[in-house]
C-alpha cells in the first residue's frame, strides 16, 4: 500500500510534529484484509528526504506513528518501504520503478500474482503493473485511468473479500 493520500491524510512532507489523520474508515479495511490473510506493507515514495525538507528520522518517526495508532484497532503493518530519493535521481526505486516492491517481496515472500497494490496515484498502479501485480486506487482524492477506483480502504477490502475464494486460516497472501 502506498501511504500519504492512502492510509492517512496527505498533508506535503510530514514530519513528526505534522498531524497524523487515518483516512476514513481505514481501520476497518485494514483489518478486513489482515484477517483474511494478507500481509500488510507500506511502500512509499518521500522524496522530501532528497529534496532536504524532511529527514530520514522524520519519516520514520510518521511511519512508527502510524504503525502504533492502526495497532491500537489490532492492524499490523508487517514492513515499511521508503524511497528517499528526489524524483529526478533515475533510482530504481520510486514509483512507478518497481524496486521497493521487489525488495518487499523478496523480504517476505511474496507472490505478485496473489497480492495487489492500493494507492492514490497513477504511480502507484504504474508501479504494480510493471510487475504483474493488480493496482487499485482508494480514497477518491485522484483518480486516473489504470486501475479500479474504491471511496476508502473499507470499501476495497469488502471487494476483495467478496470476489475471492477463502483462504486458508494463516495462510500470508
């Protein structure tokens, strides 16, 4: 999943004195899909890092806010993935670069053609579709023309749910 615009409110480069606001209804969603076995990852691009307006520590600082405010509803993001790089630096990272999602699934054994990506951008479906993963955009803040377009997490994880078969109990998707 991607992170700003997707699980909390996008406010420009977050530091850890900005607020953090959980999208609506994202608790829930979240805990839909845990529950039916997926592993929850964040995979996002903060390119204030490279720019200098925020800092490493800031962005871990938000990650570590957000890991600990979705643990008090029992959500467990298993593994944050951050590029730090400025948009015109060619990493192989940033969105829609496929890198931070082929080292999440190299972490944690991941098999693209059973899991999908959620974000807010064409970036990030771009991104999922660069390695055969199914892209789907959530919170209707922006929408493009890759992907299918879901009002919150709550909402997607009911699609999901849904249209697929039950997994084994424990079983990471």
């Amino acid at each position: 999943m991607d992170r700003d615009g997707t699980l909390n409110v996008d406010f420009g480069f977050m530091g850890p004195s900005d607020p953090l606001i959980l999208m609506p209804n994202l608790p829930e969603g979240l805990l839909t899909l845990q529950r039916m076995g997926y592993l929850l990852i964040v995979v996002s691009n903060q390119s204030g890092i490279g720019r200098g307006l925020i800092t490493r520590q800031d962005v871990d600082s938000v990650n570590a806010a957000l890991a600990k405010q979705l643990g008090n509803f029992g959500v467990s993001i298993i593994g944050f993935y951050v590029c730090p790089h400025r948009p015109d630096a060619g990493c192989n990272c940033r969105k829609p670069k496929p890198g931070l999602l082929i080292k999440a699934a190299e972490d944690h054994s991941i098999d693209f053609q059973q899991s999908f990506m959620v974000g807010d951008r064409e970036s990030d479906m771009q991104a999922a579709a660069s390695v055969n993963m199914r892209g789907f955009m959530v919170c209707g803040q922006r929408t493009g023309p890759i992907g299918r377009n879901f009002k919150d997490l709550a909402e997607f994880a009911e699609f999901v749910r849904s249209s697929s078969e039950p997994n084994r109990e424990g079983e990471p998707r």
